[in-house]
C-alpha cells in the first residue's frame, strides 16, 4: 500500500471510529493550494482531523502520520499550540494507538 492510500485509510478509519463515540464530533481538515484557481485553504501547520469532547468541548487535533513520516515545523508549532490551550492533541500512527492516547488525555 502505497504512502498516500495506508494515510487516507488511517484517516477514514479514526473518522469512523472517533465519529460514532457519543462523546466526540469529529471532522477532516485540508489544507493546501488550488493550482487552477490560486488559493490557499486551511491553516499551515493545522492537524488532519478537529473536533471537540464532551462533556466541556474540549478541542480535539489528531495529525495522521504512516510510515516513517514526522512533523513538519509548523506542525510542531500547531502541537504545542494545542496542548498549551488545554487541547487534546494526538499524532496518530495507527487506529488503536489514537484511541489509546485518547483515552489517556481524557
């Protein structure tokens, strides 16, 4: 499995699983640049997926990361960000692995 399908696949396997928890809403993010129409979308830096927790709506940042990949800069800025205000903040390598950091930061 090629580098872009195995991220999307751990991408879509933490929306479901996170998804149907009563306690989470969860959404993607992208952030990129429309070459055709020249416009940025997203925040550099900023996770894959956001959401908040109940019972506080506690803001929720989970980054996807497959193989051997690691944060960029302003990833690791956006990190810390997060984990300063309090947030929940996950870099996930695989499914069981983001549920049990999740749990552990509840």
């Amino acid at each position: 499995m090629n580098r872009t399908v195995a991220h999307q696949k751990l991408v879509n396997d933490i929306l479901f699983a996170f998804g149907s928890r009563p306690d989470v809403r969860i959404w993607k993010r992208v952030v990129g640049f429309d070459l055709v129409k020249k416009i940025k979308y997203g925040i550099v830096g900023e996770t894959d997926l956001q959401g908040i927790v109940l019972p506080n709506g506690r803001y929720l940042a989970i980054e996807c990361k497959t193989g051997n990949a690691v944060l960029s800069k302003p990833q690791i800025k956006w990190r810390d960000m997060i984990i300063k205000f309090g947030g929940i903040y996950i870099l996930a390598k695989s499914l069981n692995q983001a549920l049990t950091d999740f749990e552990a930061q509840l």
